[in-house]
C-alpha cells in the first residue's frame, strides 16, 4: 500500500500499536513531532489521516480509521494484526510447552515467528516507536529463545549449532543465546568450541561494557570444565535420551542427549 511519506506512516503505526483504543491527537503530535511541533502540527495530522484513509479504500477497507472527538482509532478485528496473533500463538505454545506437549509447543512457535518478516517498524526513525519496536522485537528473540530451549530438550543440538552462531553474530550481547550454543557445542562433542564462545563473549563485554559475564553463563562454562554431563540450563526439559544416560558413564565432552 502507497501510505504517504514518513509522517503518515508514523501516525499508522501509532494507532496500530493500540489497536481498538483512541489516540488523542496531542499524543500523535508529540509522537512525529516531539516537544517542539510546528504550530500546522494538527492540521497536518488530519492530512496524515487522510491520506491513510485513500490508502485503505483503495484496499478496500475505507473504514479501518475512524475519527472520534478528541483523535482517532484504528479498528482491528480478530487475526487482523500480525503482532496480536503473535502474542497469541506464543500464549498457546508457552501452556502446551507447559502441558508436556513440546512438540506442539514448537509448532505453535514456528508459526508466530512465521508472521515475521523484519525488523518492527523498519525504516520509522522516532523515538516513540522505536521503543515500541525494541519490545517487540524482545518479545520475538523470547519466542525464539523458547523453541530453541525446547528444542535443546528433544536432542536435536547438532542441527541449532548453525542458527544459533548466525544468531550470536546477530546479537553479540545476548547472554542466554550465547548458554544455548554453548550447550549445543558442547552436546555435539564439540566442548573446545563451547569454552571458547564464552571466552570471546566474556572479552567483548569486560572491554566493551565492563562487566562480567551473568550467572547463568558463569555456572555453565563452570559444569562443562567440571565434565558435568547432564549440562542443562535452567527451565530446560531435558531429553530423555539425556536422563537416561547422564549417569552411565558418559564421556563428558561427549555428553549425549
């Protein structure tokens, strides 16, 4: 759809953050403009507006954007916005992950993490959105964390080794992501390279940021040099396969799952 340039576009993404909800004029002139608009701020608002409804009718919803007294609301219906349906899923997936139906539960995750196909907001710089867009996008790198931990549980380590190196690379200061590749090095008797992705991390945030690694990474690197070998983190469901042999002797760099 042709939304007009960037002020439009802003004023769509505001009403479609609070979908259903009217938004008050003055908080869509402070959000594209910020404490200083021009003193055309309204007027060029209800321009925005009207240019968004064009867009629609000619998609033909010509009443998606409706006007009340003090601003305007977005009218969305049920599996219309991406981002609703998204928490949906994940809510569904989180009770069969916690119904014992990991299977299920990753499923449901592929699924909303389908409905992604970008950064939140490209291309939207201001500050208002953008923060909306930081909590969406923690919300996406959660789903993510939680297929993946089960995942981990059901054994399939060697096959996320890949994904979760592009995914580090991506962001390098994700601690809980770096404890997951960790595990799937480590599980795939790759223990070297599991040691050395906490040694790299750790010099990236001590020179970079000043700190430490966080406990969960501590506690992890700490077990894998012990040859602890039923390693998990925590929340993980550990396979079968791994319960049952933890015990039997296992080579702890081969810690087998």
């Amino acid at each position: 759809m042709a939304l007009g340039g960037r002020r439009s576009k802003i004023v769509l993404a505001t009403l479609a953050l609070t979908p259903n909800w009217v938004v008050p004029l003055d908080r869509l002139v402070d959000t594209v403009w910020g404490p200083a608009p021009p003193a055309s701020a309204l007027t060029q608002i209800r321009i925005c507006v009207s240019q968004l409804r064009r867009a629609f009718a000619e998609a033909g919803a010509p009443t998606v954007i409706e006007t009340h007294p003090n601003g305007y609301r977005l009218r969305v219906g049920a599996g219309e916005l991406d981002a609703s349906v998204f928490n949906e899923e994940v809510s569904r997936a989180r009770m069969l992950a916690a119904q014992g139906a990991p299977e299920e539960a990753i499923a449901g995750l592929r699924r909303a993490l389908s409905r992604w196909t970008g950064p939140a907001m490209a291309g939207l710089a201001c500050p208002a959105v953008e923060a909306w867009a930081r909590r969406l996008e923690e919300n996406r790198l959660r789903a993510v964390e939680e297929r993946i931990r089960l995942e981990l549980g059901l054994g399939r380590h060697q096959d996320l080794v890949g994904e979760l190196e592009q995914l580090v690379g991506t962001h390098p200061f994700r601690e809980h992501l770096h404890a997951q590749l960790m595990l799937a090095l480590h599980r795939s008797g790759r223990t070297a390279e599991a040691l050395a992705v906490y040694r790299k991390l750790r010099t990236v945030l001590v020179e970079e940021l000043g700190i430490e690694p966080g406990p969960e990474l501590r506690a992890l690197e700490r077990e894998i040099l012990l040859g602890v070998a039923a390693v998990e983190l925590p929340g993980e469901p550990a396979a079968a396969g791994h319960r049952a042999r933890a015990g039997g002797g296992a080579h702890p760099s081969r810690c087998p799952v």
